[in-house]
C-alpha cells in the first residue's frame, strides 16, 4: 500500500493532523475556538508555507535575474523552481508555459488584453457563462469597449448545472474564445469541462477556464485537458496572495504581445526599439512576488504531499454531510445543487438578511461569507441579491459543519 492510499483510510485522524499544520486554525475569536468556512474567498496556510516565505527573507531574498552575486542568484533559482514546480503540478508541457501573475484576476486580464487586444476583432464572440465570477466577466467588457466584440451567456439550470446542449447552440463560427469557471465560487457547480473543451475546439475555439476554485478542490492536468489558457491564485492553494498563475499553450504565448512593459520582460531597449523577452518572461515586468514564489512552491509541495485526490475525497465527505445536515434546518434554501459540485455550499435562510446570518454566526466564532460573491448576475439569475456561503478546505471537519448547523438552529429561532 503506498503512503496515499493509507492516507485516505483514517479521514478522521488525518484530518486532525491537516488541521494541526495551520497554526491560524487555533486562534480563538471573541473567547471562542474559530470555525474558519470560507477558505473559497481564501485559504489559511500551513506552518511550511509560513516558514517557507521567512525563510526567503531571512536567508535568501534578493532581486531575481538581475544580481551577479550569490543572493540573487539563490532567490532567481527558487523562483525558477517554483515555475517548475507548478508546471508539474497541472502538468504543463514545458514550465515556459508557465507565467506568474498576481492571481487569477491578472492572468484572465492579461488574455483578455494581449491575447484578445491583438488576435480579437470587432464582431468576433466570446462565450462566458452564468455562473462566473466578475474576474472572468469584467476583462471581457472592457475588451468589448476597446474593440466591439459580442458576449454571449451560456446558461444554468435552477440546480446551477451548466446547460451543455444550451451552450453548444451558442457556438458559431465566428465564436473565438469560450472563457468558463472550473468552479464556480458561489455555488461551487463544477461545469463539464471536457464537453466544453472538445466542443469549442471543433468550432475553432479557444478555451481558458477560471481554474481559482477547481485547482484546490481536485487534481488538474492541463494537458489532459487539451485546455488552452487556466488560471489560478496562490492564495486559495494555501499559499501567499500576490501570486497567481497563468497557464498557456507555447504556441500561443509565443503570439502574444506583452501586457505591460517594464524591466525583466526585455531583451534590449532603445529610446527607437525594445525587443521582447521571449515567454514567459515577456509577461512578468518588474519585479515579482518573490517571497511569494516560495510560500506556493511549498503550498504545492503540501498538498501534494496530501494528495488533491485525498482532498477532493475529503471535501466531497463534507459536502455531503452538510448538504444533509443543513436540509434539517427550517426554511433553509440552499442555492445550488449540481450533480457536480465541489465543496461550497450556498444557502439562504426564510425571512433573515444574509448579513444578519454572518454576523450572528461571527459572534459565535464561526467565518462565513455573505454576499453576492463577486458574482452578481448569478445572483440575479436566482433572483436574490446574496447568499450564506460555507467553504471547505482540506483542514474542515464534521465538527466544523456541525457548529454552523447548531448557530443557524439558534438564527431560526431568533426570528422565528
Ligand atoms: C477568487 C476567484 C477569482 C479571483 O481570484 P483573485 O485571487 O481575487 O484574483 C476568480 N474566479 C473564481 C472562480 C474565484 O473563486
């Protein structure tokens, strides 16, 4: 039996240990033990990302590709390494395919911008969906603004699932681009990405999926997937913010213009001419998170220690168990129930304001997020302007899920 599958047997017992790598998770809020369930807005890191990011500062921290001396050349390596490191961990094909960004904001404004600036045109679509975050809706409206391309907006059902055959009949031949979540935040539906994928391409479509959720939550393999552009962030991965990740296809990168100009994406530079890093560097100007490449060299290193299958088994637990648990509680209304799902569960409450539910359950220790979830025309959709949102990460427990049923027992009866 190798390491992994012993993992899996004792979920209980393993995931005590998970929950002791999180020094944050011992914290007590208003005299009372935290119960942290909104780790899709962001996660907490373990001591081995926190140790990784000090030790960058107190050992090793330079600029990277620039120094001579021994320090810059340690910190250039790290930060190399840690582009290796995600290669692996979604499988890319070469790590030039690999560009740090800010998060998943800037890696879908940065296709948004290059790859759409130059290879889009006045009447070409794009295809989003209706469940996607703002991040992955507003690039492409300003993209509209600059050029005059069309949106179009494949639709869900009232569960949230995406509706596939629906969305095929959006595709058209002047359709370039189909920019999707690989999960949605704030209903936590997983949409068929493979179904989407292999249709768009047989149209002639590129496909970038918003992988912010779907990278945590599961294992990803970007080649598998044939996926041309993915996103993500650090700091949902249990690593720093400030770093994020755009992946993209060699050919296409290599296509690209630059996004921003700066230092470090140069080959030379005269007042009449600059030439061009070649990829990834043309997308990284200036200097970057470094620190910040560490602390998610080492969050991957910690996952996948775990294993994202033993974390997708886990929250898929979790979610079934609240999913039932929450169902016991009066007028409770969860919003979004795919057939596919990850771990966010969306809820709300007969007659009590979101707002009012998050900040009783704050006083009793427990973190949700209340809100539209950065994604207001799936609010709209539903007709509500906000939901309760519980999140599970890898170090969430029953208890956990029992403490937010045993608070919102007590909302009930406080405006029943
Ligand atoms: C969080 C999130 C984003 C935005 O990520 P940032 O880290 O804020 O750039 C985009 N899409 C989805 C699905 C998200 O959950």
């Amino acid at each position: 039996m190798n390491a992994i599958s012993a993992v899996s047997e004792n979920t209980a017992f393993n995931v005590a240990r998970w929950r002791a790598d999180f020094p944050l998770l011992a914290e007590q809020v208003y005299d009372k033990p935290l119960v942290f369930l909104d780790s899709a807005a962001s996660a907490q890191k373990p001591q081995s990302v926190i140790d990784a990011v000090s030790y960058c500062y107190e050992h090793e921290y330079a600029n990277i590709h620039r120094g001579v001396y021994w320090l810059s050349q340690k910190s250039t390596e790290a930060y190399e390494q840690a582009r290796v490191k995600v290669q692996g961990f979604i499988n890319a094909a070469s790590e030039r395919e690999i560009v740090f960004t800010k998060g998943t904001t800037e890696a879908i404004n940065l296709v948004a911008s290059s790859y759409g600036g130059s290879e889009l045109q006045a009447g070409d679509e794009i295809i989003l969906s209706h469940l996607e975050h703002h991040a992955n809706i507003v690039p492409w409206q300003l993209l509209r603004q600059r050029i005059g391309i069309e949106i179009k907006v494949a639709p869900i059902d009232e569960q949230g699932n995406f509706l596939l055959e629906e969305f095929e009949k959006l595709l058209s031949p002047r359709t370039r681009l189909v920019a999707i979540t690989h999960g949605s935040n704030a209903l936590g539906t997983i949409p068929p990405v493979d179904d989407i994928i292999r249709l768009s391409h047989a149209r002639g479509a590129l496909v970038l999926l918003d992988g912010a959720q779907a990278v945590v939550h599961g294992p990803v393999d970007v080649q598998a997937l044939d996926v041309d552009f993915y996103a993500f962030s650090g700091h949902k991965l249990y690593g720093p913010s400030g770093i994020g990740v755009l992946y993209g296809k060699a050919d296409l990168l290599k296509a690209m213009p630059p996004y921003q100009g700066g230092g470090d994406m140069i080959k030379s530079v005269t007042f009449e001419k600059t030439e061009f890093a070649d990829i990834p560097g043309r997308f990284e100007a200036g200097t970057p998170h470094i620190a910040g490449a560490y602390g998610l060299s080492a969050a991957i290193d910690y996952v996948s220690a775990i294993g994202m299958s033993n974390i997708a088994r886990h929250e898929q637990e979790l979610l079934s168990y609240a999913t039932a648990r929450l169902q016991e509680i009066n007028s409770l209304r969860l919003i979004g129930t795919a057939d596919n799902k990850a771990g966010i569960v969306s809820f709300e409450l007969d007659g009590v304001h979101a707002h009012d539910i998050g900040t009783i359950l704050d006083r009793e220790g427990i973190a949700v997020r209340v809100g539209h979830h950065c994604a207001q025309p799936l609010m709209e959709r539903f007709n509500i302007t906000g939901t309760v949102r519980a999140s599970f990460g890898l170090y969430n427990n029953k208890a956990d899920i029992d403490a937010l049923v045993a608070a919102l027992g007590a909302v009930r009866e406080i405006f029943d």
